[in-house]
C-alpha cells in the first residue's frame, strides 16, 4: 500500500487515522488540578493509581531540579514540594516518551530522534520563559515536548509502505509536510488550550505574525532553531537574529547571553 500526504489527511480529516490517546491518569491530573478547591491529597491520591507514575513524580521532586533538605518519599511530599502546576505538566509530559517509540527499526530511529529534540527544545523553552516573559515554564516546557508529537502517527502509517521507509528523502519531506498539522489534531482532541495547539501547527512558520507579546509558539520556534542549527531539519539553517519571534522575545544578539548551563540540563535529567 502505498502512503502518501493526500492519503494521509484524507484520513486524518475523515477520522480514519488513528490518533494518541491521553492516558486517563493525566486527564484527571490537569482536569482535577483546574477544579475549584482540589487539595494535594486529591492529586496524590489520583496519582497513586498509577504506579510507574508514582515512582516517577516522586523521583523527579528528588532530581536536581527541585530536591530539598530532606528526601520526598511520598506522593503527597513530592507534590508539595513541586506544587500542583508542575505536577499536571509532569503528569502529562512523563507518559510522553511512550509515543515516541516503536518496534519497527526505522520508524524507532526517527521518534527517538525527534524526543531527543523535543527534550533539548522542551529545557531551552522553560529557561526562554523564565528568563524572557511571564509565561509558566511549566507551559513552556509542555509546549516544546509536544511540539512534533504529530510525527508518530505519520510514522506508524508508513510502516505499511516499505518503500516509503527506505526512501529518506521522500519520507523526510512527508513527515515535516504533515507532522504539524497532524500534531494540532492531537492536541485539539486532548482539549489542550488553543495556544498549546498552536505551537505544533505554526511553529515551523517563520513569518508567523504575532503582533502581541511573545507566545509559547515563538518561545518554541526560537529554541527548536538553536537546537537544531546545522542539521537538515526544515530550521536547521534559519537565523535566528532575522526571526521575528527572536526580537518578540527581547533576545538582543545571541544566545549567548543566555546561561543555559544548569537550568536546562537538570530539566533534561527531570523530564528524561
């Protein structure tokens, strides 16, 4: 069967193409977290459903990022120490890295490829938040993880045209012609807020206008474009100085004059 850009969005227009859920534990997470009068104990106890997500949350309030005097060695203390907004981006963002693998050996290579980018754009993204606008980290964080998380439907389409997976140029060229696209509708079916959808369907536009304050797409677009310099990714010889979104930023020459040193790694080692 061969797979091509029209087959795929008549499928994806015509809900055929089978789309990634959101775990039910995530959905009550963020959906109890933006109740009215929801405590800590309400999200530890929604949390401890889920064991792999029990060790993890706890693990990560241990991690660098936000380890205290004494270890957390509950659910309850982990939220506590990292509060309710980080936990409901952790509890989505940590069952992510599930959708960027595959048995299929090619397929495997270009999702754990693009996790690695969208870890390294995810840090970059938190830091730019904090450093830059009044935008929540936390949202910056989950806006660079899932900025490409429209490439594991197309990819696992593909696996049905072998010809399609072992020609590199045309399967690049059908990934990053749809991965947007395909990614919004991810996000649209997950109830994600329409500034969140944004930045998987415009991120790689960089004549987007925007004529506000800078937004998570342009904190994205700047940090997918240091991340990806020199690759072969569609940004990957953009200039950063000459974006628009760069200067919404405030961001004067380079990216120099930013210290990315230990903020962004000990997200990494957090989100990893």
């Amino acid at each position: 069967m061969s797979i091509t850009a029209e087959s795929i969005l008549d499928d994806l227009e015509n809900d055929r193409l089978p789309l990634p859920t959101l775990p039910e534990v995530a959905i009550k997470v963020r959906d109890t977290v933006d109740s009215e009068d929801v405590s800590i104990r309400d999200i530890a106890d929604i949390i401890m459903t889920d064991a792999a997500l029990s060790a993890r949350i706890i693990q990560v309030a241990n991690s660098a990022l936000y380890r205290g005097l004494s270890t957390a060695d509950t659910v309850q203390n982990a939220i506590t120490r990292m509060g309710l907004n980080t936990v409901r981006t952790l509890a989505t963002s940590l069952v992510m890295k599930q959708l960027f693998q595959a048995t299929h050996p090619v397929v495997d290579k270009y999702l754990r490829q693009a996790w690695k980018i969208s870890t390294d754009v995810a840090a970059l993204s938190a830091v730019l938040a904090k450093s830059y606008t009044n935008l929540e980290a936390d949202s910056a964080l989950l806006a660079g993880l899932t900025h490409s998380i429209g490439m594991s439907p197309i990819l696992v389409k593909a696996e049905s045209d072998p010809a399609l997976l072992n020609n590199t140029e045309s399967l690049d060229k059908l990934i990053n012609d749809l991965y947007p696209k395909v990614g919004a509708s991810i996000l649209k079916n997950w109830d994600f807020p329409e500034a969140m959808v944004q930045v998987p369907a415009e991120h790689l536009d960089i004549n987007r206008s925007n004529s506000g304050a800078a937004d998570l797409t342009d904190l994205v677009q700047v940090a997918l474009v240091k991340t990806v310099a020199g690759s072969n990714h569609p940004l990957g010889h953009v200039n950063s100085t000459e974006l628009a979104s760069f200067h919404r930023l405030g961001m004067a020459d380079d990216y120099e004059e930013i210290d990315m040193s230990g903020g962004v790694e000990e997200i990494k080692e957090a989100i990893l």
